[in-house]
C-alpha cells in the first residue's frame, strides 16, 4: 500500500471490497504549535503493532469505529499513521481527524479539510473551526454515531 498508494481487498469468496482512495498529503496534520493544554487495515494493523501494547486495542477500536462507516479516503500527512489521519466523508461533508496517540482529541470538520490540516490545534480552537471535537472517553463511540 505505501509502495503503490492502492490495494485490493477480498472477502472470504474473493471478491473485491470497495477500500477507500488513499491521498498523501505533503504536509504535517495539525502541526505542532501553541496549544491550549498539555478498511485500509494492513496500513493499520502493521503500524498498531508498533504501538505500546496497552495502547493497541483502544486505538484500534477507534480507527475500527471511523473506517466501519465506510470512509471514501484516508490521508496521512508528513507523520504517516503516526500523526493525525484524515478520514473523508464528502458526501455527507464529514472530515474526521483521528490521532493514534493516546490523551489527543478527534476533530470534525465539514468543510475545507485540506486548508485545516495546515493549521496548528490552537489556531483551530481559537478560530472555532472545528464542527465538532470529541475527547477521547466514554461515549467517544456514542458520538462517532451520531456524526456520521
């Protein structure tokens, strides 16, 4: 997948399922700055794997939950899965941002994605940019729903 940007995936009877467009953004998601306080699975899987152990399955449920609906594109930026990863919802005008780190935040957006992965987390919350910010707690899954 990141040789060739595209992959093919089968079910079970070896058809293909549709899997998202994967777009490579040549710029850091949210780039670090002032902050206010402190079904592409073999892409995911193999980069889980290289989480701290504790820290797997709760990640992976998250990116589960988000490419469960059925994202049209994944975008990585400079920092890979590491960073912040886009998923794209055009149809509906839904941009979720999903960190793999542990304590960030998932940011929705619905409009100008591109232009906001650009910006720094302080520069979105205090421009208010943001349609939506769901801290990662319970009822994180409760809300993903409600969105999407």
């Amino acid at each position: 997948m990141e040789l060739f940007g595209e992959c093919d995936i089968l079910n079970s009877d070896l058809h293909i399922i549709k899997s998202p467009q994967v777009l490579r953004l040549n710029w850091k998601i949210l780039p670090k700055g002032e902050y206010p306080w402190s079904q592409v699975e073999p892409i995911i899987k193999d980069r889980i794997e290289r989480l701290p152990k504790g820290n797997r399955p709760v990640v992976q449920h998250r990116i589960e939950k988000i490419t469960s609906k059925n994202p049209s594109f994944l975008a990585f930026g400079e920092g890979g899965f590491y960073d912040y990863t886009v998923f794209g919802f055009p149809e509906k005008s839904i941009y979720i941002f999903e960190s793999s780190k542990m304590g960030n935040t998932t940011y929705v957006f619905d409009k100008d994605w591109e232009e906001l992965t650009k910006l720094t987390k302080k520069e979105i919350l205090d421009g208010n940019l943001q349609k939506m910010r769901i801290v990662h707690k319970d009822g994180w899954a409760q809300e993903i729903d409600k969105i999407l």
